[in-house]
C-alpha cells in the first residue's frame, strides 16, 4: 500500500481499489484498468453490487462507495468498495426521476419544476437496489410540493432520513392571478402619485399668471 505501489498499477494499466468494511481489516488490491472502465460506462456504478476475486479461490461481494478520476482524462484512477455481508443491508443514493411534464397544470402555466433533491439516500438490501424513484407531475399546481412520503418504496427499503417528511422538489412560480392583482395594485397606487405631481405643476403657473396681468392693471401717477 502506498502511492509508490499505487502509481506501479497504474503503469501496468491497473487501478488501485481498497476493499472495506462488514467489520474485517481493509485489503488493497488493483483491478483491471479496462475491466473497470466498462462497468463504470454503464452508468449507476456506484449502486451496483460486484464480485470481487481477490485470488486463492476467495471471491468478495462488494459495492462502490467511491471513484477518484483523473482530472483530464476522466478516467477511474482510485475506488473504495464497501464490502457486503450476507444478509446485509447498505446505504445507496437512488437518484430521482420525473415523469409527465406536460400533464402538470403548474408547468403549463409557466411554472418551474425545483428540484430540492437530485437521489435519495436510502437503507436496503445489496440484492435490492432501485435503480431509481419515479416521481409523476401529473395534476400538480404551482405551490406545490412533492414530499418523500409521496414515493413508493420497495419492500425493505426506507430512507436514511426518517424524522421528516423532507422535500424532494416543487413547483414553483407565481399564479396567474396573483401577476394581475400586483399589476392592478401598482396602477392604483401610481395614479395617486401622479395626481400629486399635477397639483403643485398647476398651482406654480397659476401664481405667475396673475401677478402678470394685475401689474399693468396698475397706472402712473399723473405729473403736474
């Protein structure tokens, strides 16, 4: 273990991986570069379950829970796998997929969907992953909210977060005929205002008129 040994399977077109947990002592190990490279082009990978032949006949079930990749060619260079007992039970994120846009009234009316939560984590069996949540718009209004409790979860899975009913997206966007009433109330108020301006503009030339035609009301005194 190291980055000198590390750096060694790279050069031989490996990728160091360790493998942990289920209570047993880490073990490094090196995979193979291109082995790796097509489960990871899959998709999902990080929610796949893997057997891991580590020699001497000893195969290790395990799951990703971490990918280092390399910055320019975006290719794997580290991987921590979890390992899985049995009967055991892991933590996975389950990402979330929206179905029916366009029968959502909310979207229609010029609404944005907000997604709070792009996966879900979640508690289940290694054998019974999701591979995702499916979430219908369908008949959601603006102000809406769609909440954890709305999704269907599979026998034996339930969420890391248990003490709320935690947001995962909503709708948002102003109504229609909340748009109108600001507009009516910005127009009723700005008519007040002008009305103000108007009276003092009235007034200042009304006082120079006046005091214009009373002067020449006025005649010289006659000379003697």
């Amino acid at each position: 273990a190291g980055k000198g040994a590390a750096r060694q399977a790279r050069r031989e077109g490996n990728v160091p991986a360790v493998i942990y947990g289920d209570g047993q002592p880490a073990e490094i190990i090196a995979i193979n570069g291109n082995d790796l490279w097509k489960q990871f082009i899959k998709g999902q990978f990080t929610s796949t379950v893997f057997d891991i032949n580590v020699g001497n006949d000893k195969t290790i079930r395990v799951i990703p829970r971490d990918i280092q990749l390399d910055p320019v060619k975006d290719h794997p260079i580290h991987v921590d796998f979890l390992r899985i007992a049995k009967d055991g039970v892991i933590r996975v994120s389950v990402p979330v997929r929206f179905v029916n846009h366009a029968a959502s009234p909310g979207l229609k009316r010029g609404g944005v969907l907000n997604i709070v939560r792009h996966d879900v984590e979640i508690y289940c069996p290694y054998d019974r992953i999701p591979s995702a949540f499916e979430i219908n718009l369908e008949g959601l209004e603006i102000g809406r909210s769609i909440h954890i409790s709305a999704v269907e979860m599979p026998e034996g899975v339930s969420p890391v977060i248990k003490n709320r009913d935690f947001t995962i997206a909503t709708i948002a966007g102003a109504l229609k005929g909340d748009d109108e009433a600001a507009s009516t109330t910005a127009d009723a108020a700005a008519a007040p205002a002008a009305g103000a301006k108007a009276a003092p503009a009235a007034a200042g030339k009304a006082a120079p008129a006046a005091a214009g035609k009373a002067a020449p009301a006025a005649k010289p005194a006659a000379k003697k």
